[in-house]
C-alpha cells in the first residue's frame, strides 16, 4: 500500500525513532519487514515505533505522519503514534557511556 511506504518515508526524518518490527525478521525476510509497524484502518492510522534515542519526538512524529495523510480519504481518521520500546542505547547516558 502506497500510503504506509510513505508514512514510513515521512519517519525516517525523525530523530530518535524507527519502525518497531521483529529484529530477527530484519535479516532473513526478503521483502521490507518496516511495512509490519504500520495499520491503516479507515478510521484509525496506528504507526509502532522503537526509541533510539532521547528525548522523544512524538510530536514530530505525528506532525510529518499526519502530513502524509492530508489530502488522502485517511486525513480525519485517527492517528496513534505507538512507542513499544526503547532501545538500550537510547538510555546509555543514564550510565555515563
């Protein structure tokens, strides 16, 4: 789906977060796994999200997200932007590496 290709194009120009996908599918799935973080429903637009750094750019995420949806029949719906992780070394400067 054109849509979610895009979506994922408008994340990856934020700092601090990426697609939240399965790791290991990173290495042996032949196909983009990053299409994985990513529901398109008619009225719900969910985009999962790893931290890889702080702090969060939540809103800014949101803002380029929401960007890629005006214009599109998903521009009302709801957009949920979903951290459900954070990488170890986004918290490596609570230990003093």
């Amino acid at each position: 789906m054109v849509i979610v290709a895009e979506l994922l194009k408008a994340l990856e120009k934020v700092e601090n977060l990426r697609p939240s996908v399965p790791e290991p599918g990173r290495s042996w799935v032949p196909w983009d796994v990053d299409v994985l973080a990513v529901d398109v429903d008619d009225d719900l637009v969910c985009v999962r999200v790893v931290a890889t750094g702080l702090p969060l750019r939540l809103a800014e995420a949101g803002a380029a997200l929401r960007l890629v949806l005006v214009g599109t029949q998903w521009e009302s719906a709801t957009l949920r932007v979903v951290v459900t992780d954070v990488d170890k070394r986004a918290l490596d400067h609570l230990n003093g590496s």
